[in-house]
C-alpha cells in the first residue's frame, strides 16, 4: 500500500533498509569477531533485563466462599485483560496462603495482618480490611460483655491456618483461663460454622472476612442470625495491635427495614498481599495495579481513611517495586504501552540514560559500522580500478581494449549503485571520477587504434595498385 500510496517514499525507505542490511552483512562477514561479542553481549543484557514476565500464575485464595476467595477472582478478572492466566491454589486461609507462597507453591497469596514475616515473601502492600465477626443464634447480648456472652457456649474458631482461627485465638487470649474453661471451642471450617449456626449445633461463630464475601453475606440475611457489637473496639485494637477498629454501620445490609438497626463496632485485621521474592517486577506492578482498580471500582462498607492499597504492616519484608509505586505512582508508560514494557522503562530509565551518558564519547569517536562498511566495499571498487588501469597500461590490441572497456563500464556501474554514508559522498564521487577518466583514455586508446588502421590502409593502397 506504502509504494502503491507514495512510491518516492517507500523507494527511500527500501533504499535505508537495503543500506542498513548491506552494511550489517559485511560487518558479520568481515567482521565476524566483533559481532559475535556485540551479540553475546545484547544476550547477555537481555537475560539481565529479564523483560518478558510469566502468562501464567498461581493464587492461594483460601476457602470457598470466603472473602479471599472472593477477591481472588476480582483479580483474576483484572489480569485476564492482559493477557495472564490464574491457576488458584486452595488453602484454608490467610496464613496458610503465606506458608504456601513462602514454601514455592504459589506465587501469590493474601496474608493478614498480625503475620510474623516468611521466608522467601515480599509485601505488596495491604488492599483492605478483614473484619473479625462474631455471629451468634439469640437474644441479643449486652455490647461490651464478651465474657459473660461466650460462657457455656459452643463456638466456632475456624480451622487451624486460617485467618479466623488467628484472629479468634488473639482475642480469646484477652480472657481470663476460668472463662475460656467456661467455652466450647470447636474449629471448624467455614462450610460446617455455616450449617453449625443455621442448625443450632453451635450458639456463636468467629469468622474474618469482608464484608462483600458469600460467607457473610448468607449470614447476614440470616434473621435468625445476629452481629456481635464489640462496643470497646479502641481498647480492643491496643490489645491485639494487628487490628483497627471499624463501624459496620445502620441499614448496610438492608436499608428499610434497617439491619443492622444500630451501628455495630467492630474490629478488622488488613488483608495483605504476598509474592514470591522473585516474582517478575513486571507482574508485581500489575498486580499492584489491579489492587488499585478494584479498590477504586468495588464498594466497601469498611472503607480506610487514607485509602487502599497502602503500606500498612510494618514488619513485612516490602517490595521495592511497591515502594517506588507507592512514592511515585504508575509508570509514565502504563496505559500506553504493554505493561511488561511499561514496567521495564520505569525499572531500567535511568540507569540505562546514565550508562549512554558515559558510553556516548566513545562511540562518537568510534567509525559506524555502515562507515566501515563502506570503506570496505570502497577499497575493493579502488583495488580493482587500479588492476584495470595495470592491464590498460600493459597491452593496446583492439580486443584487449574492447575487453578493458566493458570490465571499466561494469565496474562504474557497480560503484554507481553503492549507498554512500554521511560523509562519504566525497569519497565515492572522486572513485566515479577516476572510473570515468579510465573509461575516457580506454575510449581515446581505441579511437587512436581505429585512426592508426585508417591511416595504414590509405598508404598500403597506392603500392598494392602499382604491384598490380
């Protein structure tokens, strides 16, 4: 379409890349040594950048229903319009996750708040809170009265590695051994606390989840079912440090009539995201992106007042990738480019600016290669010239003439086609010019030759009439 639409500017383009091309294939040729070091090293430094992340990862996402679950497929989402695919990984729950990304078998997890660093993990920030809820069958109790609440009842703690059994366990600690005596702890899983609580085989539940999660959300619309109002939640979050306190507020659930009826405190832990130490850079921005996007997208009764995703965990190991989108946003090319590339400009910008900075004297100084090249091709049309203008010297018969003549006019026509580089023209027209001059003297020699036998006729004519 490019020649059929502008011909003159297609055939200046074929020219540059046939220019380029020519010139490359000589310096390999020739210049086979310093080629094979310029491509080790473009190796080298590729591997080194590393620019191409994983399309496929793995998530540890906790139990069905749950609010990790439930987040986990708001990623999944998210990544998928770029290309990379989620293998979940299911787990029982938060800290499980983090065990399970330090231990290799996932890539990625959501944590909690309140978890000793692992091994092998980066922090990528926390994205939102993981309320701790407190459901219970009956009469509503008196708010601020846990102890006397939980005596002699049967409750549920969750499972061991979940985020419920974490949570439950810190707070039961605040306790006192003859009231702890006093409960029924069973750990169950979430599946089983959901049927527990709707049959009656237990009075009361902990479980840590969002707000929006399917487990929740089925006790919730539950009439039979109530939210535990923890009332001192300030002093609550003193204790346990890992947690914040929050306000479920009047009418979340259902507007009219108003369930809850009255505001409802709580406590929350954050939920944190986890990687692999040696996650792709490029996978980490993207991930801290969908953070971002779901944050701003997806409503949340629990919202923070400096907003998620944040640095919140000050003994996670943070990843630097995070820290520099926390300190100066998204990369200047995200949105405009892959992001794999966005994220490689925004890691390697500077150096690589630094590096130029200090490389470009020198390669100033340094021929271009299409330079070498041409001098190169140069020197061969010379070095055959001056063979040429050798022979013409040594012999004058009319065929070798006609001979040198064809071999001049050939290789004038094969400088003519040569592609001269910036300052070069000069060079290339004084080779032209010699060509010409040989072609001239070649052309004068025969014209000579041609008079010579013309002249020898003329006087061999009279003498051959009077022998006969």
């Amino acid at each position: 379409m490019l020649y059929k639409e502008r011909p003159a500017l297609a055939q200046y383009v074929w020219g540059k890349v046939r220019d380029e091309t020519t010139a490359l294939a000589y310096l390999v040729t020739h210049e086979w040594r310093l080629a094979v070091a310029v491509a080790l090293l473009a190796i080298g430094f590729m591997i080194y950048l590393d620019p191409l992340p994983p399309s496929t990862i793995r998530v540890a996402k906790g139990q069905p229903n749950s609010g990790l679950e439930m987040i986990a497929l708001k990623y999944r989402e998210y990544l998928s319009h770029y290309g990379v695919r989620v293998v979940f990984v299911d787990s029982d729950g938060a800290p499980d996750n983090q065990r399970l990304v330090s231990a290799g078998r996932a890539d990625v997890g959501f944590g909690l708040s309140g978890l000793p660093p692992a091994a092998n993990t980066i922090y990528l920030g926390s994205i939102r809170y993981q309320p701790l809820w407190l459901f219970y069958r009956g009469a509503k109790p008196r708010p601020g009265h846990l102890a006397d609440f939980l005596a002699g009842k049967r409750v549920s703690v969750g499972i061991p590695g979940s985020g419920s059994r974490l949570a439950s366990g810190k707070a039961l600690e605040m306790l006192s051994k003859e009231t702890r005596a006093k409960i029924q702890l069973v750990e169950w899983n979430n599946a089983d606390t959901l049927a527990g609580l709707k049959s009656g085989a237990i009075d009361a539940a902990f479980l840590l989840a969002s707000f929006d999660s399917g487990n929740t959300q089925r006790l919730l619309q539950n009439p039979e079912i109530g939210v535990y109002d923890f009332t001192m939640t300030p002093a609550l979050g003193e204790h346990l440090r890992f947690v914040e306190p929050v306000t479920l507020p009047a009418g979340a659930v259902h507007f009219s009539p108003a369930w809850p009826s009255d505001d409802v405190h709580m406590v929350a832990a954050t939920m944190t995201l986890i990687a692999k130490d040696n996650l792709h850079p490029a996978t980490q921005m993207l991930l801290l992106a969908a953070s971002k996007h779901i944050a701003q997208h997806h409503r949340d009764v629990f919202p923070r007042d400096k907003g998620f995703p944040a640095f919140v965990d000050n003994k996670l190991t943070r990843s630097p990738v995070a820290e520099r989108y926390y300190e100066h946003g998204a990369p200047v090319l995200w949105g405009q480019a892959p992001y794999w590339l966005a994220s490689l400009f925004d890691r390697f910008w500077a150096p690589l600016l630094a590096i130029f900075a200090l490389l470009y004297p020198a390669l100033q100084a340094m021929p271009s290669y299409k330079r070498v090249a041409f001098d190169a091709v140069l020197a061969n049309h010379l070095r055959d010239l001056r063979a040429l203008e050798a022979r013409f010297g040594r012999t004058k018969s009319a065929s070798d003439l006609h001979h040198h003549l064809a071999a001049a006019q050939s290789l004038q026509e094969q400088t003519a086609l040569i592609r001269a580089p910036i300052g070069g023209s000069s060079t290339l027209s004084e080779l032209l010019q010699a060509q010409a001059k040989l072609i001239e003297r070649i052309a004068a020699a025969m014209a000579e030759g041609e008079r010579e036998i013309e002249v020898a006729s003329a006087l061999d004519e009279p003498l051959q009439k009077a022998a006969a």
